[in-house]
C-alpha cells in the first residue's frame, strides 16, 4: 500500500534537492557583499561622527601656525578724574602765567600688540599633528570595525535565508506526504495511525517556521540599519557561503601583521601624545603649568591721548598739540622660579604624565599579548573549521545517498516511514551544518583581518613570506 505513494516520494526528493530558495523579495536588484560595504560605509552615522571630529583636528593642525601670530586689540577709553587736574596758563588779556583748571573729561585710544614666546609654541604644533594623526587612525579602526560588522550580517543572513528555504522545503514534503495520505486513508490503504502522525508531524514543523521567519525578519532589519537603509527595505543578497579557503603560518603572520594592528597603533599614538604633552609642561606650552624655560614677550601699545576737553573743544584742530602717544614698545624675558620647587604644579603635572606614560606601555605589552592570542586562536580556529567543513560535507553527500536509497527502498516496500523521516532529517541537519561551518570560518577570517588590520588575500602573502 505504499505504492501510490511513490509520485509524492519522488516529488519530495525533487524538491529537497533543489538549491535552496531565497525568499520573495520587493526589489528586483541582487545586492552584493561589497555593495553592502559601500552603502554601509556612505549611510554610517557613526563614520560620519568620525568623520566631522577629523575635519575639526585637520582644522586645528593646519592653523596650529597661529600660535605666532600676536594677540592685537583695541579700545578706547572715556574717563572723567575725581579731582579736576589744575595747570597754569596764560591769561589772554594780561599775558601773565595764571593757574588754570584742566578738562573735566578726557578720552583716549588704545592699540595693543603682544607676542608670547617659547618651546611650548613649537610642541603645541606637534601635538595638533599628532592630533589629527590619531584621528586618521580612529576613523581606520571605526571603518574596519564597520566593514567587518556588515560582511558577517551579509553571510549570516545569506545563512538564515537557506535555512528558511530548507525549512519551508521540508514544511512542503510534509504537507504533500500529509495530502498523500489523507487519499491513502480514504481509499483504505492506510490505517488513522498513519494519518494521525503525518498531521501531527506537519503541525509540529509550522510553529518552527514560523519562529525561523520572524527571526530573519528581524536579523532583516538590523542589516538595514547597519547599512543606513529604511528599516521597512527590502532587497535581494547577492552572494553564496562560498569562503576561501587560506592556509596561514602563524609565526610569520605575528610577526609581521601584529605590529601594524590599529589597537597597537593607537595605543603608541597616545604614548607619542603623552611624550609631547610632558615636552609642553616643561616648556611652558601647557595651560596647567608654568614650565622651566624662560619666555620671551614682545609688546607694543600705541596710546593716543587727547589734552582737551573731548565735549568743547575740536579735536583735530592742532593734532601736534592737542594729542599725544603714550604708548610703548617693550621685551620681557621672563624666567619661572616657583616650577623648581619640588612640590610645585609644574612638577607635580609632569609626574603624573610619566605615569601615564609607564602606564600606556603597560597597556601596550598586555594588548600585544592579548591580540597575539587572539591571533594564534583564531589561525587555529580556521585550520580545525577547514578540516570540519571537509567532515561535513563528506557527512552531507552520505547523508543524500542515504535519503535516496530510504527514498527507493519506502517506494518499494521494504522501508518504514519513519525510516523514510529519519533519513529527511539526516539530511538537512547535514545541510545546516556544512552552512553553519563555512559561516564559522568565514566569520573567523573577519575577525582576524580585523584585529591585524589586513585583507585575506593579504593574510596568504604576509604569512608566507
């Protein structure tokens, strides 16, 4: 009585062959791993972020020239004494020297130019260099982290689709064996038995699918925000869990990768900050401290002052007579004694940037060593999935062939049904497993060009020489 079944057996097998399916989708176009990149690198509001803070530091370190240009002010000034100042003069009918009372008021002008010097001028250039080097390498690191991020979404959803496919393959065999036997038992072939489990294990695989579904929805539209899209998109992924197999020599690739990982460098870009910022405490440069070397100033005041009385007489009458300058030009050399005191700012400020310097090369030394572990791991993790991948898919092929002969042999009579089952289910766990071992490694191999700031293709040459 198993005969009449024989159509939908060899439909079911059809179909679990097939390639997997990728869901319906909105938008006709295939997108891409490395569209998704792009679009992820042009949408991402945290690269933006970065990118601004960068324009600001290149800013600063473009224009770090102006700590020579010297501070110019005017102003000018309208004051009345408390006691109106007394002269003599000469009385216009006698000619005889009388004594006179001064202007009530009087108003003059002011023009400053001051010119600080010393060595901090030169170290603050250097560390609004350093400054905006620092920001080229944050701005490397957030697009690294950012590129990884989308590259392991994009394989990991391709992943998700086909075992949705796979899933919603096997809902349909299920569906099409339940039909199948609902005929059977109509026509007598089959007892309620047989009837009852084909429904309950088609009611059992719905709810499954149905969760499966809502996750891809939802791992959906995470890849949209990643890559900046609308959360509503929908878009076609163009790619297949393919990965590239490398193999790598672990010492060669510590050796000449680790050094020139974005965390090494960003930890010996703030030693170099540390290292210059303990330049400007001592030289002066630094707003917290006085520093040990002597400063030079320039300083030039012009000082127009008007002899009359602002409110009655004419100002530009006589020029010569009725204005005159006040102002000077003066150098200052100016030497800090207090900052040689032990216990002074100064001393105190650098101290404690020699710490935090000891302690940045701490950090370097436990950041080199945790990279290194990573690094090492992970180049292990890859040669074991490799060896994984080529078990599975050997399981895989053993697995179809098994489900074939279970296909034929239920046909003919000589299998039970849930022979037939267990082979069905061998053979997508089969399936699922050699997916999920080639997105283990494919994520392993982004992880490690993440930390040693390296391509695949790069990984190959630097490991091998």
């Amino acid at each position: 009585m198993k005969y009449p079944i024989v159509r939908l057996v060899a439909v079911a097998t059809l179909i679990l062959f097939l390639p997997p399916l990728q869901p319906a989708a909105q938008e006709t176009h295939g997108l891409t791993v490395e569209d998704a990149v792009a679009i992820a690198l042009r949408n991402n509001l945290e690269l933006e972020s970065e990118r601004l803070s960068l324009e600001k530091r290149r800013r600063t370190r473009d224009s770090a020239w102006n700590r020579f240009v010297p501070g110019i002010g005017a102003g000018t000034t309208l004051a009345r004494p408390n006691e109106r100042p007394a002269g003599i003069g000469l009385d216009p009918d006698t000619g005889f020297p009388v004594q006179t009372k001064g202007p009530v008021w009087n108003v003059q002008g002011e023009l400053t130019a001051t010119l600080n010097l010393n060595l901090g001028s030169i170290y603050g250039i250097r560390a609004a260099r350093i400054d905006y080097d620092a920001g080229l390498i944050d701005i490397v690191e957030a697009r690294n982290r950012i590129e990884r991020d989308v590259r392991k979404s994009f394989f990991g959803l391709l992943v998700l689709d086909q075992q949705t496919a796979l899933r919603q393959q096997a809902l349909e065999i299920a569906r099409q064996r339940l039909e199948q036997t609902r005929i059977n038992y109509e026509n007598g072939l089959v007892d309620e038995f047989t009837l009852l489990s084909e429904e309950v294990s088609y009611e059992n695989q719905r709810p499954e699918l149905e969760a499966l579904l809502d996750q891809q929805r939802a791992v959906r539209r995470q890849f949209n925000r990643d890559l900046g899209l609308p959360l509503t998109s929908r878009v076609v992924l163009d790619g297949t869990i393919e990965p590239e197999m490398v193999e790598l020599d672990v010492e060669q690739l510590i050796a000449r990768k680790l050094p020139g990982a974005t965390a090494i460098r960003q930890i010996q870009d703030g030693m170099r900050q540390l290292e210059n910022a303990i330049r400007l405490a001592k030289s002066g440069g630094d707003p917290q401290t006085r520093g040990f070397y002597p400063n030079l100033t320039f300083r030039y005041a012009y000082n127009p002052t008007f002899q009359g009385d602002p409110f009655r007489d004419s100002w530009f009458a006589d020029p010569d007579r009725d204005w005159s300058d006040r102002g000077t030009f003066s150098i200052t050399l100016t030497q800090p004694l207090d900052t040689f005191l032990p216990s002074s700012q100064t001393r105190t400020r650098i101290s404690n940037l020699e710490t935090d310097l000891a302690d940045a090369r701490v950090a370097m030394q436990s950041t080199y060593q945790a990279l290194e572990l990573q690094a090492r791991n992970l180049v292990e993790r890859l040669d074991q999935l490799q060896r994984t991948i080529s078990s599975r898919e050997r399981n895989q092929r053993l697995a179809e062939r098994a489900f074939e002969l279970a296909t034929e042999a239920y046909a003919a009579g000589t299998r039970e049904l849930l022979e037939l089952r267990n082979a069905e289910q061998e053979l997508q766990t089969a399936q699922l497993q050699v997916l999920q071992g080639k997105l283990e490694y494919i994520e392993a191999l982004l992880d490690l060009q993440y930390i040693l700031n390296t391509g695949s293709e790069q990984l190959g040459e630097q490991s091998h020489g």
